[in-house]
C-alpha cells in the first residue's frame, strides 16, 4: 500500500529512476481551476482546493486499484464460485 500511495504522483524515467509526474501536478491544477466555470459558479479558494482535494484523491484511487486489481479480481473469483455453486 505504501508504495502504491508513493508511487501515485511519480513517474518512471530512464535507468528505473523515479521523479514526479509534472503532468498529473498540472492536470489536478487545471481541473481544480476549470471545474467553477464548467459547474457555473465562482472560482473561490476553498472551492479550488475542494476541487484539487478531489484531484488528489482521484490519483491515489488510481494508484491502489492499478496496485491490488489482481488481488480484487481473484478475490471476486473466488466469491463469485462460493456464491454460484452454492
């Protein structure tokens, strides 16, 4: 889980060196700022940090399910057996 977290807003560049991902930093920054005006309302401060808040959260999300999805899907499997053959 700890890696996953880490590993959210990094990148892997060349020689398996990690750095961070500027474009996910940007990609939350504008989101953050362009949500007001897709939603209709006012670009506030505490509105922009709810909204980049959301961003990060997304990435983190991300980050956990591209880690643990074969461990869910086999766990789904196995339920799915129980469930169906029972």
């Amino acid at each position: 889980m700890q890696y996953a977290v880490t590993h959210a807003f990094l990148d892997s560049v060349r020689g398996g060196k990690f750095e961070p991902a500027y474009a996910r930093f940007a990609a939350v920054t504008s989101v953050a700022l362009i949500a007001p005006a897709w939603h209709q309302r006012s670009l506030s401060a505490s509105g922009f940090f709810e909204d980049f808040t959301f961003g990060v959260l997304g990435q983190l999300q991300n980050s956990l399910l591209n880690e643990f999805s074969p461990n869910l899907q086999k766990l789904g499997r196995n339920v799915r057996k129980k469930v169906l053959w029972k």
